[in-house]
C-alpha cells in the first residue's frame, strides 16, 4: 500500500489578502478549515509555512507545521523543502492549498488513485463544465481548460478553449463536446516532486502562466481525476464573505 502524506503550503503575506490562513470562518481558522477536511482522508498531514504566527496557530489546534522559506516560488517548491524536512518513506505527496476549506475527502482520494496506474508521475482533478455552466465560464480565461486521453492523462491545460470546434456554433459546444475545467490540486510521486522542482521555468509556462506546463513539456505523465464537487477558493475578503454565506447556507 502506498504511503502518502499531504502538504498545506500556508504563506502569511499575500497580496490580496494578507493573514488569509489566520482568518476566521465560522469560528475557526481557515487553516483549521483545511487541515480537518484533508485528515479525513489522509493520516499524514503537516503545514508547510514561512511565518512563525501560522506555525503556533497550527500547533494550537493540535495540527503540525514545519518552517520553509520565505524565497520560495510556488507552493509546490515549499511542499518539497517540506517534505524534505519531515523524511520519511513517502511514496505519494498530496499539495492541499491552504484556501481551500470545503475540500472533499474523496477528491484528495481521487487524486491518490491515480497512482494505481503506475505510468502516472502527478496527479490532477477536473470537472466537466455543464450547459448550464453557459460559454462565458468556459471562455473565462482564468479558469484553465484541460484536454485528456483515452486513459486519462493530460495532453494539454491552456486557458484557451481547447478543443476548438469546428463548424460548430460557440453556443453549441457544451452541448456537442465534454470540457473540462482544471481543479488546481495536485499529487506527485514523491521522486517526481524532487525532479520538477529543479526544473527550469518552459516557453509554454511562460505563454500560459501555467506552472503544470512545465511538466507536460519536460514529459512527465500527469493522471487525471473527476470531480463534480466545486470548491470555494479564498483568494480575497470577498471570497471569505461568500464562503461565510455558504456555510450559513449549509448549516
């Protein structure tokens, strides 16, 4: 049985919402929110940061955290330092990002199925977009599209509709083609993960700002989920607000 251990990069300085880990919602951290949601699934759970205040709000809880650099340039290179400094004989790395609080258990199992299929080096999730979704969610360019193949590994994200389809009216084409809208959760072998943290930035991640394009062109294989459970992001206060409201909503 593979051994797996999930990783919550957690910065304090954003710039759009500075603090965000250590803001409440429903009278609990979001930080809290997270590493919960991500121990139902997962027995190995730690906090990867760059701040001693989100460090002693983790260990509070009960939860536990380990310092990484504040130099860092995405939160797959703090997972790395991370899971360097924890050791162990890890077979798969799960990167949870710290603003999601309503992830699902069974999309973090999702992504670790994937690893059944041993040619699988990452893993992704996707959710079809709907009609009812409407063209102007599939054309939203900060909602990345991502084509598979008939075993389900990712040929190609772009922000771009892809595919384009010919001689088919716009208005059509959620109707005629399944398209699938990129969840940005990602799982790595844990040898893979050391590998493309070293690799340099490709013409194709620079085009798309698209850090996963860095891998697909240095050919890493990247295994892909489903998912129909669309989660809350909180990239802003307005974010928070919403998800406030999506929790009273639930009850």
């Amino acid at each position: 049985m593979m051994k797996s251990l999930a990783i919550i990069p957690a910065r304090y300085a954003s710039t759009r919402f500075p603090a965000k880990p250590l803001a409440m919602l429903g009278g609990k951290l979001i930080i809290e929110r997270v590493y919960r949601q991500v121990q139902q699934a997962i027995d190995d759970v730690v906090v990867a940061t760059d701040d001693e205040r989100i460090m002693s709000a983790v260990e509070s809880f009960g939860g536990r955290a380990v310092m990484t650099s504040t130099e860092h340039r995405s939160g797959t290179d703090r997972c790395y330092e991370a899971l360097m400094k924890v050791g162990g004989s890890y077979d798969i790395v799960i990167n949870v990002q710290g603003d999601e609080p309503f992830i699902q258990p069974e999309q973090i199992r999702s992504l670790v199925d994937c690893f059944e299929d041993p040619a699988t080096d990452i893993a992704t999730l996707v959710k079809p977009f709907t009609v009812e979704d409407g063209i102007e969610a599939l054309e939203n360019p900060n909602s990345p599209k991502v084509v598979v193949s008939c075993d389900m590994k990712a040929i190609y994200f772009s922000r771009s509709v892809i595919p384009y389809m010919r001689e088919v009216p716009r208005e059509e084409w959620l109707s005629r083609h399944t398209y699938y809208k990129h969840i940005g959760m990602y799982a790595f072998r844990a040898k893979t993960l050391g590998e493309v943290t070293a690799l340099p930035q490709s013409s194709l991640e620079l085009s798309e700002k698209l850090e996963q394009l860095r891998w697909l062109e240095n050919g890493y294989r990247i295994g892909v989920g489903i998912t129909t459970i669309e989660t809350i992001g909180i990239d802003t206060p307005e974010d928070l607000r919403r998800a406030e409201e999506f929790l009273a909503a639930r009850g």
